[in-house]
C-alpha cells in the first residue's frame, strides 16, 4: 500500500475481506490476509474506501499494489470521538456538575476591600466554608464519589475507542481468547489520549504480534506443537 502521488508507503490502512476479516498495513505498507478466490477485498484509510477487488481477478494475489490518492481535505474528518459520544460525556458532566467541580473545603476570609488592614475594615469569616470544613464524613464522600465519576468516565471512553468490534476485525480472535487479548493489553487512558484512530489500529496490531509470540514461547504451546 503506497501513496500514489510519491510512491511512499502507507501504514495504518485498513485491509477489509467480504469474508469478515482484516488487517492493517505496517510502516512498510506491507499486509497479509487469508482469502479466497470467491472473496473480494477493499482498502480503508481515513473514513473512505476504495472500491472491492474480486480475488479471482488479481494476477499476482502474493503481491497486489495498490496506490491511494490521499486528500489532504480528508485529514480534518478524522475524529476520535463520535458525536453521540461527546454529547453522552457533556450531559454527564451536566448531570454531576456539582461533582465534578467539587474541592476540597478551605477556610475564606470575606473583608469589604482586597487587601486586609488591620482596624481599617471589617473581617468575616466565610460561614459555609467554615462549616464544610468540619464535614469531614460528607468531604470525604463527595471526594470519593467524584473520583469514581471521573474513573467512570475514562473507562467508557478506553471502551468507545477500544472496542471489542475493533479488536475482533483487527485480531480475527473469539472468546474466551478475545476478553484475555483485550484485557492484557487495554491501554491506560493517558496514552489513548495521544493516539489517534490510525494509531490506535496499528497499536492493537503491534499488541497482537507480542500476544502471538508469546503464545509460541509458552510450555504449552510448544508441546502441541512438538518442540522440544
């Protein structure tokens, strides 16, 4: 897979089969899928795809080139969230904003000017913040309680972007295997963040080859294979 206006290879690019599965192209643009000859296959990079390739019709299927004539007008529609996702996350935090917002109580001084002169203004105390101070048992549940809204939170967005669909189409595994991949290799929110869709895929796929290797390492695999 390369891009056709400078022969540069394209990694990241979604290799799709009629028959269910796919992969992703390497930094070398390079794939390998398991077809046959009643399959078509098609390619998908940044939201378009190309059209289907009946198997039966390429020449060389060891070796089938295609090149992508990449728009930079598509680069803006690449988006890591869908809209039915964010607006999920905004009601959420509407729904909790009291929650979300809280902090940890602190004692306030209210005086009639910005700066405190003594014997030049009147000096209170802040009442409610007084009070909550000493709320210790409702502080520490409300604490509490919004640590685990903002846990919540970034569990359902790993799990929006991090999706079983994604990793079966990328792996071809099935449960239980599948729950064990995606559980061992579930990425912390922090480093989701960062990556992209494109970077996300080639993420799994660099998972899945550490997952199949160490499968190839392990006592038991070995034996059934006769390795000694």
């Amino acid at each position: 897979m390369y891009d056709f206006a400078n022969r540069q290879p394209i990694d990241a690019v979604s290799v799709i089969c009629t028959c269910g599965s796919g992969v992703v192209t390497d930094s070398n643009g390079h794939y390998s899928i398991r077809v046959s000859l009643k399959d078509s296959i098609y390619f998908s990079y940044l939201g378009k795809n190309t059209m289907k390739y009946p198997v039966d019709t390429i020449n060389n299927v060891s070796a089938f080139e295609v090149g992508l004539h990449i728009d930079v007008k598509w680069l803006p529609e690449v988006k890591v969230l869908t809209h039915n996702y964010r607006l999920d996350s905004i009601q959420n935090r509407r729904d909790y904003a009291k929650i979300f917002d809280y902090k940890k109580p602190g004692l306030s001084i209210n005086s009639s000017s910005g700066t405190y002169v003594p014997g030049s203004v009147t000096v209170g105390l802040d009442l409610d913040a007084l009070i909550n101070m000493f709320r210790f048992r409702r502080n520490r549940q409300l604490q509490s309680f919004q640590n685990r809204l903002l846990q919540e939170e970034q569990d359902k967005y790993i799990d929006h972007r991090y999706s079983v669909r994604l990793v079966k189409q990328l792996t071809q595994l099935e449960d239980p295997e599948l729950d064990s991949f995606m559980t061992a290799y579930r990425p912390d929110y922090e480093l989701l963040q960062q990556m992209n869709d494109l970077e996300l895929g080639y993420y799994i796929q660099l998972c899945f080859k550490d997952y199949t290797q160490q499968k190839l390492r392990s006592p038991a695999k070995r034996s059934i294979l006769g390795v000694e």
